[in-house]
C-alpha cells in the first residue's frame, strides 16, 4: 500500500512539474497506483485523461475496464475492454478480463 502511494505521489509530482503534464503514460501510471489503492473513482479520471491525450491507448482502456469493474459498472466496463481489443485484438488481458466479465453474475 505504501508503495502504490509512492507512485501517486510520483505520477502527480511528474504531472505537475513536468515539462509535458500531456503524457499518456504517467495518467495511466497513476491511475493504476489509485486502482490499487481501490480509489476507482479517481483512477478512472486518471485514464480518462491518459485516453484523452491518446485515445488508442489499449493499456488505460483495459486498467479503466477494471476500474469501472470493480464500482460495478458493468456495462461500461464491458465498453471500454471492447476498446481495448478494438486497438490490439492481441491484448490477452482486455481478452481475458471481457471474457471473465461476460461470465459474472450480475443483480
């Protein structure tokens, strides 16, 4: 847990300070720091703007999948997986995860 709020830490100090805050990879490195924090919420808005400044980013769409995932936002989740395979058919991850949601019981 410490060391996932090291990396916000980082990943805000870097988008603060530095000289191109419009880097995909430090919003997707923060959102995924605040996922393993379980601060969803905030790790969605975080790919959202990682996906902003590269909309075909498959890593922040399949990381904003799991997010949406775990607030139960199942259909939205099931979205942005499906955005993750349109941009890579190869990404195993966004495959399995899309499969492993298709299968949850949902209420």
């Amino acid at each position: 847990m410490l060391h996932s709020f090291l990396l916000i830490t980082h990943y805000s100090l870097l988008i603060t300070y530095s000289a191109n805050p419009n880097y995909a990879y430090t919003w997707h490195g923060r959102g995924s720091a605040l996922c393993e924090l379980g601060k969803h919420q905030e790790a969605i808005a975080s790919f959202d703007k990682a996906l902003k400044i590269q909309p075909d980013f498959t890593y922040a769409w399949n990381y904003r999948g799991w997010a949406l995932e775990n607030l139960k936002r199942y259909n939205e989740a099931l979205k942005s997986y499906e955005k993750a395979i349109q941009f890579d058919s190869n990404n195993r991850s966004a495959i399995d995860n899309r499969k492993r949601l298709l299968k949850k019981p949902r209420r």
